[in-house]
C-alpha cells in the first residue's frame, strides 16, 4: 500500500471554533502522518472533500479496532473556516457509503485498483456495490479486524427496518495475501444471538458458512427506525 499522506487543502482556514479545533486534532491530525489516501474527492467550488483513509496507528492500539476513516471536510469559502465529520468503520464499502450518504458522488470516491486488495470475485463486487448504496440502512454494532494471517475482517450489522426478514447481518471479508485479492460475503439472522452463536463458532475456528441473506428491503424514508444500541461485543477467543 503506497504510503501516500493526505493533503486536506486547509491552508489560509481555521476551525470555526476551539471545540471543533480540539475533536481535529484528537481525531485526525495527531495521527496524520499514519494515514493513507485510499480514496479522495473535492468539490469544484472547494466546500467539499471527502476522503477515505487507512490509518496504521490503529494496529498498535486495540486489537480488532476498525482501521478506516471517513472524512468529510466542509469548508466556508468566504469565511475562510472549515467543520468536520468522521467515522470509523472496517470496510472500504462501508465508509464510500457514508461519505455517499453526505454528498459524494459513488463514481468519486472508488479505490483504485494500485490501493488495498482487489476483489476476487462478481459476488464481492456485487456485495460492496449494494453496501455502497444500501449501507445507511444498517447500524454497526460491532466489528473486528484481524490484520495478521489469516487476515479478515468481520463486521455485525443490525436492519433499521424494524420489518426487515433477517434484521441481522453478518459481513466476512477474506483477504489471500497469495493472490492480494478479497472475497466478502454476507449472511442473514433472524435474531441477536443466532448471528452471536455463528461469530463466536467462527473464532472459534469452526468452518460453518454464513447462511444465504437475501437483499433487505428499502426503508421508507419518512419513518425510519431508530438505531439499536450498540451491545456487548461478541466473545473472541484466541485463534
């Protein structure tokens, strides 16, 4: 992965307040020099960027964290300030869905085929499109990152259509550091602890595949439901 810095087109603005100033550093500049562009895109009239970032600090803090940043700077061209927003999340797919959520057009903000693994297959390619589109109708409640072989990535989702067949989603991202490509699947639960027992198995090092998910439905606009609370993460035991 090219150790590419990020250049956030901030010189001559200032934060529109100290509180803000604070949240930035604390959240993106003191770690600056560990992140990695994987994608960027900029708005014509310059009030934009969005940017999503791999930061290696993560790998030496807690273990499993997500290590992706989404970043949405906003900036007010005439006052010469600038806001921010930003999330954590553990895929590429998940993060380009929320800078998409926020104004970024999809075709902007793809990774390149030089950053990060390639997938391996249509059915990935196909998943991390419909995560793209469809990822703002799933609250994380927990995810883990294992960045040493066997590398994979493993996330739970919760529908926040209270209607929604098999409201629980479990994602599982492989990568084959043979072949630098990626595989994503998904499968679908009816309940919290149907998808807790299949993670927990699965760090157990039990090889039971995800049960098929059909697409969740659309939630319609004007009534969506309230995100869960994030619980407990599921047991992790050693591999």
């Amino acid at each position: 992965m090219p150790d590419y810095e990020p250049d956030f087109r901030l010189d001559g603005y200032r934060p529109v307040n100290d509180r803000l100033a604070e949240q930035f550093r604390q959240h993106i500049t003191i770690e600056q020099d560990m992140l990695t562009v994987l994608a960027e895109h900029h708005s014509q009239d310059g009030e934009h960027s969005f940017y999503v970032l791999h930061n290696r600090a993560v790998t030496w803090g807690i273990p499993g964290e997500p290590q992706l940043v989404a970043l949405h700077l906003k900036r007010d061209v005439q006052a010469r300030t600038f806001g921010f927003d930003h999330a954590m999340l553990p895929l590429a797919s998940m993060a380009q869905s929320w800078l998409i959520a926020r104004g970024c057009p999809e075709e902007k903000i793809l990774l390149s085929e030089s950053m990060g693994t390639a997938p391996a297959d249509q059915a990935t390619r196909a998943l991390e499109r419909r995560l793209r589109s469809d990822g703002d109708h799933f609250a994380v409640l927990t995810s883990y990152t294992h960045d040493s072989e066997p590398m994979e990535i493993t996330v739970l989702l919760r529908a926040l259509d209270e209607k929604a067949e098999l409201p629980f989603r479990v994602l599982l991202e492989q990568v084959d550091t043979g072949t630098w490509t990626h595989t994503l699947r998904e499968g679908g639960f009816a309940t919290f602890d149907a998808a807790t027992r299949w993670w927990e198995a699965h760090w157990r090092g039990e090889d039971i595949p995800l049960p098929t998910a059909t697409p969740a439905l659309r939630h319609s606009a004007a009534a969506p439901a309230a995100a869960p609370a994030r619980p407990a993460p599921p047991r992790r035991p050693g591999r």
